[in-house]
C-alpha cells in the first residue's frame, strides 16, 4: 500500500519511502484495515511518517513502532500485554 499519497509534500529519499510504505502496508494488515480510503487509514499513515521522521529507518523496527502506538493500554491491576 503506498504512503506516497500521505506524504504531502515531505521530503523522504526513495528508500525511506519504501520502506515506510512497506511498515505502512504492513500495519494496515496487523490492524485488520481494508478500506484504504478511511479516517483511520490516514491516521495510520501519519503515525508511520512520524515514527520515520524519529529515526525508524527500516520496516520492522518502522511497524513495530507503529504497532506500539496502537496498542491498548492496559487496565489498572492488570499486567501489560507482551
């Protein structure tokens, strides 16, 4: 799935692009997302842009920093989930 259309105008090398594209698809899958043209695609996207901008440089470290920010946070009294 290609993040180009998020980009808005944001400066990223061809590798980078890629490779955010490639966290971007893959947590679109993760999170169970089929619809490419939704409220929650977009804010997907700019998670992954903002992760790449903090430094997440390739795709597994880019999707599991994405996937982080997905996560529910745990109840009070109850353990984190793993």
């Amino acid at each position: 799935m290609p993040i180009r259309p998020y980009l808005q105008g944001q400066a990223f090398d061809p590798d980078s692009i890629r490779v955010m594209s490639v966290a971007f698809e893959n947590a679109c899958n993760q999170l169970g997302i089929l619809d490419k043209h939704d409220a929650v695609t977009k804010i997907v996207a700019r998670t992954v842009i903002d992760m790449a901008q903090r430094g997440f440089r390739d795709e597994a470290s880019l999707t599991d920093a994405v996937m982080q920010e997905f996560r529910p946070l745990p109840r009070s009294g109850q353990p984190p989930i793993p």
